[in-house]
C-alpha cells in the first residue's frame, strides 16, 4: 500500500506548479474540475484555503451539465488531468470539440494537469 500511495509523488511538483499559479491569480471565480480525476488535487488544494464550493464539479447536478456543455458562462477557471487512463471528461471534451475551451487561456501546466482561465 506504502508503494501504490507513491505513485504519484513525480506528479505533485508539477502539481505545484498549478497550484501556485491558482492561488496567486485566483479571483474568486469558480473553478470546474472532475471530483472522478482530481479530488486528490482539491483536497491538496485545500492547504492553499480552497474550499469545495470554490469548484464546480460532478456532484453540483445540473450546474455541472450544463459547464459541461458550454463552461464560458458558468466558471472562470477549468482544470483539466490530461494523462491518467488517457485523460478525464474534460480533457477528452477538449480535444474533441477544438472549440470547448476557446473562451479560455492555458495559464498553467504540470503533473498532468492544465488550468485555463476564462479570457476578458
């Protein structure tokens, strides 16, 4: 169990580097991300002062249906894992529908995951 815990240890400095971009930008806007692939990165996200409501995911109904299909009215911030099992529902939207994410800006990358940030 000690060893399957530390599998993902080379992916937390690139992580960091995310976080660290999010907590000196972040503006109170809401951020989407899949709880199924990243809850491990809210929760470290957590240490920074981000709480769950500051995150528009699966358990938020229909909110998260409709971010789902059009984010740019719903969330300012979408943080997508783009490597583990090939990708999480958002990175797979947006490689499927090259428009998905055209509201946004790549503002930070690492440990797999990318955040983009809505544009003015």
């Amino acid at each position: 169990m000690l060893q399957e815990a530390q599998w993902d240890r080379t992916n937390q400095a690139g992580r960091a580097r995310v976080a660290a971009y999010l907590r000196e930008n972040w503006n109170g806007g809401t951020i989407m991300a899949s709880m199924g692939s990243l809850a491990h990165f809210m929760q470290e996200l957590s240490r920074d002062g981000f709480r769950i409501q500051d995150f528009l995911h699966e358990g938020n109904g229909d909110l998260w249906l409709a971010a789902l299909e059009y984010p740019d009215p719903h969330v300012e911030w979408v943080l997508l894992e783009e490597q583990a099992e090939g990708g999480d529902m958002l990175a797979q939207r947006a490689r499927s529908r090259p428009a998905y994410l055209a509201g946004y800006a790549r503002v930070a990358e690492g440990g797999g995951v990318a955040l983009y940030r809505r544009r003015s």
